[in-house]
C-alpha cells in the first residue's frame, strides 16, 4: 500500500517548491496542486459548483498517481482539505461530498508549511495579510482529523527540515 504523504498550509509557505524537491531527493512521484490549474483558468469568482470540481480533480489525480506507482510512498502538493479551508472562508461553507470524504480519504503524515517565508505575489493569492489566521485553520484541520503532522518551518533550511521530518515519518 502506497502511504500518501501531504504538503500543506497557507498560501505562499513553499508547498509546490518543497514537493517537487522531495519527489526527486526520495526518488518518487508527486501528484500537483489541481486548484492551481483549475482557478487559473476560471473567468468568474469561484462558486460552490467549481469547490466540488476542485475536490473531484484533486481525488482523481492523487487516485491516477496512486494507479500507476508500486512506490512506497508518493507526495501531494496539498490535498483535498484545502477545498475545505477555501470554501469555509470563501463561501461560507464546505461541500457535503468533502465533508462525507474528510474521514475516509486519510494521509498517512502531513508537512504544514509554515508562514516564515516572505509573501511572494501570485495572481492566484488572495490573503496576504490573513497568513496567521490560515495557519491557525490549517492546525485546526488537521487536529480535527488526528493527524499525523508536523510544521516544517525555516527559509535556508527549510528543505532539509522537510527531509528530516519526512525520514522521522519513514523511520530512518
């Protein structure tokens, strides 16, 4: 069984940076941010309607990774409980389909990025000034779940805290 390890937090704290890396230092697969690529493209502020398709595309990508690996372990830049957080905050509240999921589609550990990076600007970031509270959601999240996580922090060394703890998770 492939255990999935997630990389999380807010927004601008070097998840896609930091999962790409550890894909090619552990020498496995990744599965990518679908909301990225999905939000890019949307003409119109984000309904409820395109929070369901977030979750469905993000399911379906982590599920074709998962497919094709006899891989230990894979890393998703992000997951699912992200559509959580977005529409909480955005909408009001969350898709009955990521709520029944939240339970059943577990991760085996959790890399919380933590908000020490300084803010870089991205057409798709919406909160520069709401980093602490985002951080305080993602941990209430994750203790919600009993996740298994630990927050990687640091800006030099934040890639070498992320393997330290990752190897602590695999035991090495």
């Amino acid at each position: 069984m492939t255990r999935k390890i997630a990389i999380v937090g807010p927004e601008s704290t070097g998840k896609s940076t930091i999962t790409q890396q550890l894909a090619r230092h552990y020498d496995t697969l990744w599965v990518a941010e679908f909301a990225r690529y999905y939000c890019a493209a949307l003409t119109e502020p984000c309904t409820m309607q395109d929070e369901i398709n977030m979750f469905h595309g993000q399911v379906a990508l982590e599920e074709s990774v998962l497919a094709m690996t006899e891989k230990d372990f894979i890393f998703c830049d992000t997951t699912f409980v992200t559509v959580k957080i977005w529409s909480d905050a955005m909408l009001g509240e969350t898709p009955q389909i990521v709520l029944d999921a939240l339970p059943t589609r577990t991760y085996d550990f959790y890399l919380l990025m933590d908000i020490d990076l300084p803010w870089q600007q991205d057409p798709l970031r919406d909160f520069p000034d709401q980093r602490e509270h985002f951080m305080a959601v993602w941990h209430r999240e994750l203790q919600a779940l009993n996740a298994n996580y630990v927050v990687v922090s640091g800006i030099e060394d934040r890639f070498d805290n992320a393997v330290a703890a990752v190897n602590q998770f695999l035991g090495q």
